[in-house]
C-alpha cells in the first residue's frame, strides 16, 4: 500500500496490497480499500465507496470544489469516471498519484455530476 503526502485513514481501515491512497485523500473508520483512491476525496465503507470531495483541506490550501471537472473520457481512456484539475497544487498532486497507482480507480463520477 502506498500512502501518499496529508492522507487520512480512519481507525480500523483495511487496505489491499498494491493500493494507492492519493494525497489529502480521508478514509472513513473501518473502510475496506480494494481500489486506488484518488487525491482529495472522502471515501467510506465495505468496499470503500466515493462519497465526496474532502474540503477539509481546501481553505489551507486555497483551493476550491470547482477547482475540480470531471473527465468524461474517463482515466486513462477506460469507462470510469475521473476529475482533473487547472490548480497548480491539485494537478501536481493528480499526476503524481497517476504516477504511483496500480490498481483500478475508484469512479468519481456521480459525486462531480451532483448526484450522491
């Protein structure tokens, strides 16, 4: 498992080998993570589902939620859904993690289409 720069796993959290958990990225207490979990997003549950962008860091790191788009042709030409960002801090931090994943992502995209 590969944890990245400001993530946040809740107690109790049970990763899958080869996992990658993207920068200021949060898990919730006792989530099961069987796919890549991207930067800045809150994920919780058996398995680890999407369930929004974390803001928590946002003002620190003066970055906001519509600094993020959705990708619609997904990551890496596969079908899922995948954000991308104009802000400098946030694109660095995406490619480094694009860098780092081996596993498949986990889809953002009924979150970043306002659905939850």
């Amino acid at each position: 498992t590969h944890i990245m720069r400001g993530a946040n796993l809740g107690i109790g959290t049970i990763t899958h080998q080869f996992t990658t958990i993207g920068s200021h990225a949060m898990t919730g207490m006792g989530s099961v993570v069987t796919r890549d979990i991207p930067p800045f997003v809150l994920v919780k549950g058996n398995p680890a589902r999407f369930s929004r962008l974390n803001t928590h860091v946002f003002k620190e790191l003066n970055l906001s939620p519509e600094d993020f788009i959705l990708n619609p042709s997904g990551f890496q030409g596969t079908s899922e859904g995948y954000y991308e960002s104009s802000h400098p801090y946030a694109r660095d931090r995406l490619m480094e993690f694009n860098k780092h994943s081996r596993r498949k992502k986990l889809s953002v995209t009924s979150i970043l289409n306002g659905k939850n």
